[in-house]
C-alpha cells in the first residue's frame, strides 16, 4: 500500500475550502470513510476516493438552482422595488461577506439569502399592519 502523496494533501485541502467544509465535517468523514484522523494517514487509494467523494460534494454544492434565482429576483423585486440588482448584490456581501452577482452563489448560499430576503419581506408586511 503507497502513501498519500502530498499532491493529493494539497487537493484535498483545496477541495475542502472550495466547498466551505467546517473542519468537524471533514474529520467526521476522514473518520466515517477510512477510519482516520487525518489526511496524513490515507494511503494513496484511500485519498484518491476521498478526493472523488469531494469533488462528488462540490459539483452538488457548486450553482444554485434555476428556481432558486427565481425566488431571489421575486423577493428582490417586491422588497426593494428600485435597482434591484444593486440592493441584492449588497444584501449578498452583507450576508455572504463578498459581492458577487446572484448567480454566481453556491446552493448554500442561495438558501441562506433567501432565507434573508424572506424575513425582510415579513418584517415588512407587519411594519405595515
């Protein structure tokens, strides 16, 4: 059995900020998969799975959905009701912590500004009562 080599530590370190992996999550699957604490302990074949098991994660993880663009253009537009796309990107980089167009969010964070939107949408409507 070969040893991990250190291009395939580096991909999977890579892969894992890609996808935003919290380091518990990680452990949990370096544990639940191979039985290991860490990446170091992976031989060749077992980090060649891991990395296919993280790319799996991240093309699942990587563009948000058509509906979901749609909820957030819809929210967009009955909330700020002007310049729409400029107040959306805004609420992203408060949110998110970087600017970056509405389809350009990952899955995760399309929920999570949805989320956003539609409780401003509901502060919204009992502001008005």
């Amino acid at each position: 059995m070969y040893p991990i080599s250190e291009g395939q530590i580096k991909k999977i370190h890579v892969i894992k900020a890609e996808i935003r992996m919290s380091e518990e999550d990680y452990r949990a699957m370096l544990k639940g998969m191979f039985n290991v604490g860490s990446s170091k302990e992976l031989s060749f074949q077992q980090a060649k799975k891991m990395i296919e098991t993280l790319i799996k994660l991240y093309k699942k993880e990587a563009g948000l959905t058509p509906a979901q663009l749609s909820r957030i253009n819809h929210l967009a537009d009955e909330i700020y009701k002007t310049n729409t796309y400029e107040r959306v990107k805004e609420c992203i980089e408060r949110n998110i912590g970087y600017s970056v167009p509405p389809s350009a969010l990952s899955k995760r964070e399309a929920t999570k500004i949805i989320n956003v939107l539609e409780g401003i949408k509901k502060w919204l409507q009992k502001k008005q009562k």
